[in-house]
C-alpha cells in the first residue's frame, strides 16, 4: 500500500481510513453521522489546529468502498499533516490557508490515482473565537446554514477536487449567529430516491427547516431519518452522511 504528498511517496500502514475523534468544541456543537455500513467514498474528518479553530470536511470520492480506500488514507494523511501548519498561529489568512489545503488535497488524490477520480468536498474552519466559518465547496451538494434570516445556501466556491492539477478555488466565510446551525450533507442523501423520484435538496430544505434538536447529533440523525421515510427502505444505494455545526443559543 502507498500514499503520496507533495510528489513523495510515504508509508500508509493503515487497511482503513484512521477514527477521528469529535473535538468539543466552545460555545458550539459539532458531529458528523454515517447511515450504517459505508459502501462508497464518503469520508468525513476532523481536526484542532489551534486554541480557537476547528477544521472539518465532508469528502465524496467517486467510486466504491473497496476501489477508494487507500486514496482516502491518503487523503486522510494529507489533511492530517498540513492543516496545523497551513492554520498554525494567528497571524495569517484564513481563506489562502483554506485554498491552499484544497490544493494540496488535491494533489494528494491526483498524484495517488494516477489519473482523474472526481472528490467533491466541503472543508471548513470554524472560529470559536468569531463564531465564522470559512469555507471551501469544491463541487460539493451546498452546505445549509440555518438562522433566524431563514436558510441560505453554501453553493460551490470551485470545482470537485482529483479532476485537474491546476483548477482554481476559492473561499468563503460565513457567520453562526447563537443558536444558528450549519449542514452538510453527502450526495447520496440528495440522490435517495423512491420510486424514481429523488429526496432532493428542496426536500432537504423543508427537513432541515421543520427540524427539531438540541444537538448537531440529533440534527443529524434527523435528516437521516427523513431520507430513510421518504425511500421506504433503509439506504444502500450510496454512503449517507450527514455533518453538522450547532452553535449555542
């Protein structure tokens, strides 16, 4: 087995993906939830990378479970190592150290394929200090984020990462007023479908808006929950997954 970063080939000594440990967070409420068995790419990861920011991502790599996982080790690899020193510190730009984290991503996942592997991807750094999240959607389902104003709509900021080595990115900040809520959903939730008609992201929507918790888990388990109705069936055509940030009231 063999990962790559930065051009060099490293030792991947892992058969999966490493647990990673939900960070508590202040002020805020942060989970993330798979429906079951995964049998595709999602991925999802998070990371402190300094007293007051927490990096998370949603990751979507095309393909099944069996073809992906050693590219996302060395994905996972990837992120591990250069998120602390891309956001190390105060004193630098949150948006060119998200950017630059997108890049080297996906770098990781060309160099490790060897060729094209579509990685849609919503990679965020929260701020407890600020309460702001900056973010990168590259070509990912839009992030939700849910106030008082209603629901906005985190559409896409670049192209899904392991398509081209040059492809530009950029990046967003968006703030969580107290009690607002952030979401982040796989494709395969979107994409659930019941006698060919999908869930979609209106329904989404209109879940999300109607949802009742206290915690990002329960947010979670909740969307979950509607896809499943919604399909009659438990879903297995595709990873389910669901993130989400709830900061407190």
């Amino acid at each position: 087995m063999r990962s790559y970063f930065n051009g060099r080939e490293a030792v991947a000594p892992y058969v999966n993906p490493r647990h990673t440990d939900v960070p508590t967070l202040r002020g805020a409420d942060v989970a993330a939830v798979y429906y079951k068995v995964r049998v595709a790419g999602d991925f999802y990861e998070f990371l402190r990378v300094g007293p007051s920011r927490v990096i998370f991502g949603l990751l979507d790599l095309a393909g099944r479970r069996e073809d992906t996982r050693e590219i996302l080790i060395a994905t996972q690899s990837a992120f591990r190592t250069r998120a602390p020193k891309l956001f190390a510190g105060e004193d630098f730009n949150e948006a060119e150290a998200m950017i630059e984290l997108c890049h080297e991503i996906n770098g990781t996942i060309l160099q490790f394929v060897g060729g094209v592997r579509s990685c849609p991807a919503f990679i965020g750094c929260y701020n407890e200090d600020l309460g702001t999240v900056c973010y990168a959607n590259a070509g990912h389902t839009p992030g939700l984020l849910r106030d008082g104003s209603g629901i906005t709509r985190l559409e896409a900021t670049g192209l899904p990462l392991g398509l081209f080595s040059h492809v530009t990115q950029s990046a967003s900040t968006c703030a969580l007023v107290p009690g607002a809520a952030l979401l982040i959903l796989s494709r395969g939730i979107a994409e659930a479908e019941y006698r060919g008609e999908e869930f979609g992201l209106e329904r989404l929507v209109k879940s999300f808006k109607n949802a009742t918790f206290l915690t990002a888990h329960e947010l979670c388990l909740t969307i979950l929950e509607a896809a499943q109705q919604f399909m009659r069936a438990p879903p297995t055509h595709n990873d389910v997954t669901a993130l989400a940030l709830v900061r407190d009231v």
